[in-house]
C-alpha cells in the first residue's frame, strides 16, 4: 500500500485499516506536540520558570482564537471523507476549493482580531505583572504569521479525509526540526527569548502550510482545482458551517472555559502556573492517541456512511476504542512509573518538579476514559453528527468542569491553604472526564448518528 496516495478505508479489515491510518497521524501528532514541547523546554531552560509560565499562560487565548480553523478543518475532513467515498469527484473539488478561500478568510480575521485582544485579555485574566509582557510578545508574533498554522491544519484535514495522513506526517516532521533548530538558534544562541520561540513556530508552522499545498496540486487523478472551485459555491459553504460550526463552537466553549480556570490558576501563582504548563505539555502528549483514533474514526465513518456501509462503522467503532483504550492503559503506566524524570526534563527546581509529578498523577487513569469519548465522538462526526459531541463536550468542559474547579479549590481552603488546595482543579477535570466518557458511550449507543449523513 502507498501510504502517500488516498485510502479508501471502505474496504478491508476495519481495524487494519484504522490503525494503518492512525499511525501516521499519530506520529504526526507527536511531532506537532514537540513543537510546543521544545518552546518550554528551551525557554524553561535558558530564560528561567517564569518565561516558561509564559508561554503556558498565553495557551488559552491563543486557542480561543483558533475556533474558526477548528471548525472549517472539522467541517473539511467530513465532507471531503464523505464525498470521496461516495466517488463524487465534483462535490469534492469544490468543497476542498470552499476549505481552501475560508481559511484566507479566517486568516486575515485573527490576524486582525488578535492583537486588539489580547492585552485586555491577559489584564482579565489576572496574568501577573512579571510575566505579562513575554504573553503578549509571544501571541502577537503567533497572530502575526496565524495563516501557516490555519493552512496547515485545514489542509492536512482535506488529505486525512482524502485517507491520505501519511504526506501530513512527512510534512509535519520536516517542520518540527526546523522549528527545533530555530528554537535553538533564536533563544539559546541569539537571545531571543519568547519571542523567538514564537518566530521559530510561525516560520516552520508556514513551511508545513506550503508542503500541503504543493501535494494537493499533484493530486489531479481525484480532483480538481481550477479557479471556478476557489469561489465559494452557497451550498457547500452552508454544509462546511453545519458540520464545522458545532466543532468550532465546543472549542470555543471549551477555549472560554480555559480561559476562566486559568484566572485560577494564575490566582496560585507563578510556580503553580509553571506547573500547569509542565503537566500541559505531558498532558499533550498522553493525549494524542485519543486525539488520533478519534481523528481516524472521524475519516472511517465518513467514508463508510458515504458508501452506505453502517455495518462497517459499528464493528470499526467497537474495535478500534478497545485498540486505543489499550495504547492509552500502557501510557498511563509510563506516568505513574516516571513521572518525576519526565517532568525534570522541563526544569531543574525540585518544588516545581514535586508539584507537577503529584498534579499529573491525579489525571493518570482519566487518560483511558478520554479514549472513549474522542474515538466514539469521532465516529459520530464522521456520520455527520456533529451536534451531539458539542452538547457532551459542553457539559463536561463547561457545566461540570468550571463550576467543580471553583467550588472545590473554596471547599478546600484552610488557615494553611487560605487559597485553596491547587490539586482540587485536576480532581474536577478528572470527574468530568469520566461524566463525558459516561455520557458519549451513552449518546452513540442510542444511534441517533446513523441518521445524519450529508446525503
């Protein structure tokens, strides 16, 4: 099999296929990790702690202003899955066309939006005078060069629906040691500090952007895209808006409710919020075999309800959340083994390393949970079902997360914790990990998505 051509994923052994698919993307997902991985790494390890609670801090903003990206990548990936198992060249010409001009669209939007927003953003979000003015530097740079990071993530959506993950990952790679090597060379050898981090990642971030644009050029044998497909069709825009606007508006949900838990935790401190940004970063990468089934599952279900092949989706469903549930069981051993050395790869400071270790293994066993509901939400949004996860994942980031955060660290305050207990803020995302995992179990096994496909 050529890894770098289209997959139909309509044939075969259902769990073959998906973990054909997903490897690559998982890689690729690693590597995309490593970006934000090795920006607090080196600026942990040669700025100092708190430009590393820096560059977590501005975390939160910086997602909530990526929600139209995530909506027209989620809306792409299912209609062009869709269309390519239905064999309808057309339709899938202009809509990838659609995907290609909305997200110069939403470029030119953040690019404009962002840097108005983002100081009054951080002032509310009580981020500490120390550190406040590195945020704003990094995210101005990110804003600055938004539309590598939009073009990319879109246009490695169109090749997955395509079933094609393998070129997103060859991409993804050649950029992650570019923005290695510039992250090395703009702060450890120029000085650059935050700033340079945030240089290194928009300029590998444009050069990944290119390499999927150049491959879907050479793609004629499965579609088209001449100047007519570029000019956004009225109906193909509404179905991108119906299936990504669900998407967008969970992230941005979820994005506002992180923003709200980060007053939180900025509310600790900078030592608690250097933490944070160390078990993020771990979190990242734990995470990224639920992210990447649930992407798979989302290609697998799109093409199989596009060739009216249900029967195919259920036993991919089944199969293929047992596979992840068990790649994520082996992860979770990993932490709760070596927990303390992974995170001493991020700093020297013992208290830092003592907290992070104690708050990450508070969310260990949740990581298996996650799997249920990224891999099943992926199956429904494949489907064309893309109302159900947004309700799930507003009830678990927003109606139980936010309100469980606050209301535990107020109980938990003492004489000797006038603050509150910190560990009370991963207690409430691990309670509501398990609620949404209860829940999207539930919500597939009714089988309302079965109904839902585009056609």
């Amino acid at each position: 099999m050529n890894l770098f051509k289209p997959v139909k994923m309509t044939e075969g052994n259902p769990v073959k296929v998906i973990m054909m698919f997903t490897l690559p993307m998982l890689i690729g997902n690693i590597a995309q990790q490593l970006y934000n991985t090795v920006d607090s790494i080196i600026v942990g390890r040669y700025v100092g702690d708190n430009a590393l609670a820096a560059v977590g801090s501005a975390g939160p903003i910086l997602n909530l202003m990526l929600v139209l990206f995530m909506g027209i990548s989620t809306g792409a990936s299912i209609m062009v899955a869709q269309y390519y198992g239905a064999k309808q060249r057309e339709q899938l010409s202009k809509s990838i066309g659609t995907c290609i001009t909305l997200t110069l669209i939403a470029s030119v939007i953040i690019m404009i939006i962002g840097p108005l927003v983002t100081r009054p953003l951080l002032k509310l979000l009580n981020t500490p005078v120390s550190i406040i003015d590195w945020c704003f530097d990094y995210l101005l740079i990110i804003f600055l060069g938004i539309a590598g990071s939009g073009y990319y993530n879109i246009l490695s959506g169109v090749l997955r629906g395509l079933g094609d993950s393998a070129s997103a990952l060859l991409y993804l790679l050649v950029a992650t040691v570019i923005n290695i090597v510039l992250d090395f060379t703009f702060v450890a050898k120029f000085g650059m500090g935050v700033a340079g981090v945030a240089w290194a990642t928009i300029i590998a971030q444009f050069i990944s952007a290119v390499l999927c644009i150049r491959k879907l050029t050479t793609m004629k044998e499965t579609f088209d895209m001449g100047k007519k497909y570029f000019v956004p069709e009225r109906e193909y825009t509404e179905r991108l808006v119906r299936l990504g606007l669900p998407s967008g508006v969970t992230q941005a949900i979820f994005s506002m409710s992180m923003i709200v838990v980060q007053s939180l935790t900025n509310s600790f401190g900078e030592l608690f919020i250097a933490a944070n940004v160390i078990v993020m970063r771990i979190d990242g990468f734990v995470m990224l075999p639920a992210f990447s089934f649930g992407a798979a599952m989302t290609t697998f279900a799109g093409q199989n309800i596009g060739a009216k092949k249900v029967d195919r989706v259920v036993e991919g469903a089944k199969n293929g959340t047992l596979a992840a549930m068990g790649i994520s069981a082996v992860l979770t051993a990993i932490i709760l083994l070596f927990g303390r050395q992974l995170m001493g790869i991020f700093t020297d400071t013992k208290e830092l390393i003592d907290l992070s270790n104690r708050m990450m293994r508070i969310l260990a066993v949740g990581y298996i949970l996650m799997e249920v509901t990224q891999c099943l939400s992926g199956i429904m949004r494949g489907a064309g079902d893309t109302m159900a996860p947004m309700w799930i994942s507003i009830l678990q980031s927003v109606l139980l997360r936010v309100p469980l955060a606050y209301g535990l660290v107020w109980l938990s305050k003492t004489p000797e914790l006038p603050q509150g207990n910190c560990a009370m803020m991963y207690v409430s995302m691990l309670i509501s990990w398990s609620v949404g995992a209860l829940t999207t179990f539930l919500v597939y096994r009714k089988g309302g998505w079965k109904q839902r496909a585009i056609f």
